[in-house]
C-alpha cells in the first residue's frame, strides 16, 4: 500500500487508513471528523458475502464493521463523504 500517493485527506497509519471527513458527522451525539479503517481480512469479505441485500448494502455495512460505526452512521453521510471511505477501502485492494 505504501507505494501508492494517496490523497491528502487519507493517511497510512499503524493501524489502517485514517480518513479525514470532508464535513464532520453525529456519531452518538459526537461531532466526528476523522475515521480510522482497518485493512480488511478475507474472512470480512466472507462475511458480507453471507449477507442478504444488494451490493450496496453489502458494501456499506462492510465498511462500517471496518471503520468500527455502525451501518447508519455510513448512511448518514454524504456522498463526498463516503467517497472517501470507499477510496481508503480501494487503498487496501489496488
């Protein structure tokens, strides 16, 4: 992962991708502005598989368990936004 330039908004941490939001979001009445992904695992994808729902909501509820929020919090944000989560995933698969 490191050999690719990522846009200013994610970071490479120890511990994944840190995404800085393009406007913060209400996690449990907190004003959150960043979250950390965590690389995924092949058993994260074997478990979203084992979903029922489109892609779509495969997809986001993947990233949430990914970005330890919950499937609403994803929901809630605006596309800007989750363009971001979506790009640090493809971070971890380019």
């Amino acid at each position: 992962m490191s050999e690719q330039t990522l846009p200013d908004y994610l970071e490479e941490t120890e511990t994944g991708i840190k995404i800085t939001l393009k406007a913060p979001i209400d996690i449990d009445g907190a004003e959150v502005s960043t979250l950390t992904m965590r690389e995924p695992t092949v058993q994260d994808q074997l478990d979203v598989d084992q979903l029922k729902g489109s892609a779509a909501t495969k997809e986001v509820t993947l990233l949430a368990n990914l970005c330890e929020v919950t499937p609403d919090d994803i929901k809630k944000m605006t596309m800007r936004n989750y363009r971001r989560v979506q790009e640090a995933m493809e971070a971890f698969t380019e």
